[in-house]
C-alpha cells in the first residue's frame, strides 16, 4: 500500500491517478494526505508517514513542486524534513520534485485535456519544464472567449491524468522519471 503526501489535495488525487496507471492496476491500494502547502507539508510531513506506516503502508511517495528552485535543493529539503525524521527507509521512499510544477507533466501532453474541454485545440508544448508557471500557463491556454479560464487544476488535474500519454510525459519531463521508476520498478530516490 502507497502513503503518499503532497502539498494539497489536487497533488495527491492526481498522484494516485498517476500510480494506479503506472502500475497498470486501479485497484492499488493508496492513503493519502494533502496539505494547504509546502511549508504545512514540510512541517507536518515526517509525522504523516509515521501515520501511514502504522496504516500498513510499505511504499511512500512525497511530491515537492520545484516552483523556480533548484530540484535538487527541494529534494534535499524533503529528505531532511520528512524523510530522514520519518525514519522510513530510502528503497521504500519516492521523491518527485516536478520542474516547475506538476502541471508541466498536463503540458507534456496537452491535447489530453481536450478530452474534457470540447472546441479547446492548444497548441503542443515543446519543452513543458521550461515554462516558468505551467499552472498559469495552463489556465491562460484553457481561456474561453469570455476570457474565463475553462481549466483549473484543483479540479481537472485528476481527471486529465487520466488520459496523459505517460511516455510522452517521459520523454519530455525528467522530472517524473523518478515517480515512473519508482511504482514500474521499485527504484526510489530518496
């Protein structure tokens, strides 16, 4: 069973969405926490694996946006504030730092968002880690012509998981490799 945590609740429901295609099985069991953002999660984060684990969880995964850092500097930041306090075991521990975000990963294939938006046509993105705000980017994409964005990611991340080309994230975000390693695998990186 996964334990996961993520900086809110929209992170974690497209985790598992992402975990259960991964390993091909939607019936993987998963726990999982959200928080109201990184600093709660940081804080609060070693204690939640503590829960999981006494849960029967045996494989944790925390999903640390990036948001114009360094991702190594965020990896290491989980690893010290969670992880290590946590006392859970590296093979057992995934970190994905997504570059920016994780909506970078719904960029790498946008035109799976078209499955929920009819009449939205956006154009593909090249190099979807080399947005600087892919949530943004996302929402100014998605506008109608009243200038109302159709997507917003608290909501529809989920659901577009559901349809991302997962080699096509791949091959254009290293970023979540890691996570792809990790549940295809076993590989953790923490």
């Amino acid at each position: 069973m996964y334990g996961i945590i993520g900086e809110d609740r929209s992170d974690v429901d497209t985790l598992k969405v992402l975990i259960r295609r991964l390993s091909s099985d939607d019936s993987v069991p998963i726990k999982g926490k959200g928080f109201t953002g990184c600093g709660e999660m940081l804080k609060k984060g070693a204690r939640q694996f503590r829960l999981f684990q006494g849960l029967g969880c045996s494989r944790f995964l925390v999903c640390y946006d990036a948001d114009n850092e360094e991702p190594f500097r965020r990896h290491q930041e989980v690893l010290e504030r969670i992880v290590r306090p946590s006392a859970i075991i590296s093979p057992l521990c995934c970190i994905v730092v997504p570059v920016q975000a994780m909506e970078a990963w719904i960029l790498a294939d946008i035109a799976a968002a078209q499955r929920l938006f009819s009449g939205w046509k956006p154009d593909p993105v090249p190099n979807p880690e080399g947005i600087r705000k892919p949530k943004q980017h996302l929402e100014k994409l998605s506008r109608d012509a009243r200038h109302r964005p159709r997507y917003i990611h608290a909501i529809h991340n989920p659901q577009v998981a559901r349809h991302l080309d997962l080699d096509k994230i791949q091959q254009k975000c290293p970023s979540f490799q890691p996570l792809a390693d990790f549940v295809r695998d076993g590989v953790a990186n923490a």
